[in-house]
C-alpha cells in the first residue's frame, strides 16, 4: 500500500487561524462555521497553540462556568507538536499514535501550510485498501471471460483474494471488529432508518484509561495484545464469563482509532445505552490483561460516554461529538467510568 507519499497529499490546505487574543466565543463560532474540529492560533506570524473540540471539553471541565470572552490562549494546547510537510504517512501517524493527539499543524520552512488528522489519515489507508480491491476485482472479471470459473483454479483462489481484501476494507487488522470507514457508513444509515421509523439510536464512544502509559512502560506489542484482547471481549469471544457484555446482532462494535472504540445501539435509549457500556466497563475492569512476556499488569479501565437520537442530536456528527464529549467528561471525573451526554456539557455558540 501505497503510504511513502507526502502528507500534503492528504492535509487540509489553507487551514484557518486565529490569533491568541480573540475571544474564546468568536473562535467557537468560527467553527462552528466552517464545520472544522480544530483552529490553529497565532502570535505574530508564528504557532501559539493548537484549539480543538477536545479542548472545549477541557476547558469546561476545569473551569465549570467558562467566562466566554477570555483570549483562546487560555483555552489552547499550547506548543502543539507539529510535522513538515514532506513527512510521510507512518511517521505523521506513529508522531500521532505516541503522544494521544488527533490534529497536528503542518510546516513548510516553519511556515503554516495545512492541518492533517486522524481521521485524514484513517481514511487515506482505508481508500488505499479499497482501490487494491477493486483492482483484484477486476482482474477477476477478466479472468471469468476467458475460462470457466468452476474449471478453475486459479479463479477460485482470486476469488479468495477478492473476498479477503474486502474483509479488510471492512475491519481492523489488530481486534478484528469493524474500523472506523465502516462504522461511518453504518451510523449513517441506522440514523436514518430511526429517522424513518420514529425509533430511538444510541451511540457509545469509550477510551482506555493511561493507553500511553501502557505503551511506555509495557511496550507497543503489549499495547497491541490489549487491544487485540479488548476486541474479543467487545465481540464476547472470551470465555462463559465474559457473556455478561455480549451485545446483539443489530449492534455494531468498531475500533475508532487508536485506542478508542465505539458502538452503535439501534432502538436503544440513552438509559439503555449507559447500561450497556455499564456492563462491559464492570467486565473488562474485572479481566486480566498479561504483558508480552506473561507478566500480569493488573486491571485495565475504560471510560465510556453515551449520546441519543433523537434528545441530543439529529445529526451524525453532532451525535459522535456529544458521545466523545461525554467521554472526555467521563475521563476528567476521575476515569472507569460511564457518562451519558447532558446539556451541563454544552457550550452553547449560537444566540
């Protein structure tokens, strides 16, 4: 697969800024306007800091009652890590991966050119996967012109080829559950059949605890075998014990990125969603998780944050920020923990 190119082949070019002192509220809705989760701030031509939704959340936290037209530099990450534009795919994600970040600002001889993601970056693999699909698809249709596909061999194992590379464009090399392109796909029809039906939809995001820790201390193929072990349990592929968190066939359970896992709850109400994520929390809290080497690492913890339609949103995007808001509140109050999105959390940008 091709991931040697360039980042500016997929940043987000001309990325909007704003300077230290404008008030937080002008930036929100600024935002707001420009439908974009995060705003690169300045201080005389050069990067101050970096304001994305994870900051909001952050900052309503902390302060309980943000005062609105304080400058955004109170609100910022201050001195975001950034990457050069000539920094290709594995290295702008591995930067992204190691250090929990979700925007980085992109540099061109230290001047501002774009801002790259996560999902960016998440959905440029994912297209990648899918353009080496339809070309095995191709080739198959060629070959079904020249012989019979049940004489032959060759043919059937295309045919395998074919359906292997659309299992991966559907799911996670490392857990096995569905990646975040599916996922978007699907959270996008199920809010539309509960539109149709006059049906309620819940929406879980949920994170696990001090993941980087993890990583620091245990190593990256340990970090690996936990996710890869959490994505059994989400599917209840552990043992009779672990039946306690299996959900139904109408739900669908995905790796968003990183260590981040999401699950969509059809004709579910935010009260049933919250038991849900109650009960895998209790699960994987009461799990062992073991270190490459088979040492014990003890209990692993996830925060979990719920959002509905139609109560707390009628839009996807509003309905995964809601659900990723009430888990960073879930994460500020102390983590291993379930937060169902109220409107305590919301900052409100529109008069």
């Amino acid at each position: 697969m091709a991931l040697q190119a360039p980042i500016e082949k997929w940043m987000s070019s001309d990325p909007i800024t704003v300077n230290k002192d404008e008030p937080i509220l002008n930036v929100l809705r600024l935002m707001d306007k420009q439908k974009i989760s995060s705003i690169v701030v300045m201080d005389q031509g050069k990067i101050a800091g970096i304001f994305s939704e994870r900051d909001v959340v952050k900052h309503v936290a902390l302060s309980g009652c943000p005062v609105l037209n304080e400058p955004i530099e109170e609100a910022m990450t201050k001195n975001p890590i950034c990457v050069n534009f000539d920094e290709d795919y594995n290295s702008v994600y591995l930067k992204m991966y190691a250090n929990n970040i979700r925007h980085v600002p992109v540099l061109k001889n230290e001047k501002l050119v774009g801002v790259v993601s996560i999902r960016d970056l998440l959905r440029f693999y994912q297209n990648n996967a899918e353009e080496e699909l339809q070309d095995a698809r191709g080739k198959l249709l060629e070959a079904q012109k020249m012989l019979q596909l049940s004489q032959n061999d060759q043919i059937l194992e295309l045919m395998e080829r074919v359906k292997t590379l659309e299992e991966m464009s559907l799911t996670d090399h490392l857990t096995g559950l569905y990646n975040s392109r599916y996922f978007d796909k699907r959270l996008t029809e199920e809010l539309g059949r509960a539109k149709r039906y006059g049906q309620y939809l819940s929406l879980i995001f949920c994170d696990i605890d001090f993941f980087k820790k993890i990583n620091d201390t245990h190593g990256h193929k340990t970090g690996d075998a936990v996710l890869t072990a959490l994505g059994h349990i989400f599917a209840s592929e552990i043992g009779s014990a672990e039946m306690l968190s299996r959900l139904r066939k109408s739900d669908i359970v995905a790796r968003y990125g990183g260590e981040e896992f999401v699950i969509i709850l059809p004709q579910t109400t935010k009260d049933g969603g919250i038991t849900t994520a109650e009960r895998i929390r209790s699960v994987i809290e009461r799990s062992t998780f073991s270190t490459e080497k088979g040492e014990s690492m003890g209990n692993i913890t996830l925060s979990f944050g719920v959002s509905e339609f139609p109560s707390d949103a009628q839009a996807v995007e509003d309905l995964i920020v809601k659900a990723d808001s009430a888990m960073y509140a879930a994460k500020n109050s102390g983590r291993n923990s379930v937060v169902g999105w109220n409107e305590s959390f919301e900052i409100r940008i529109h008069e």
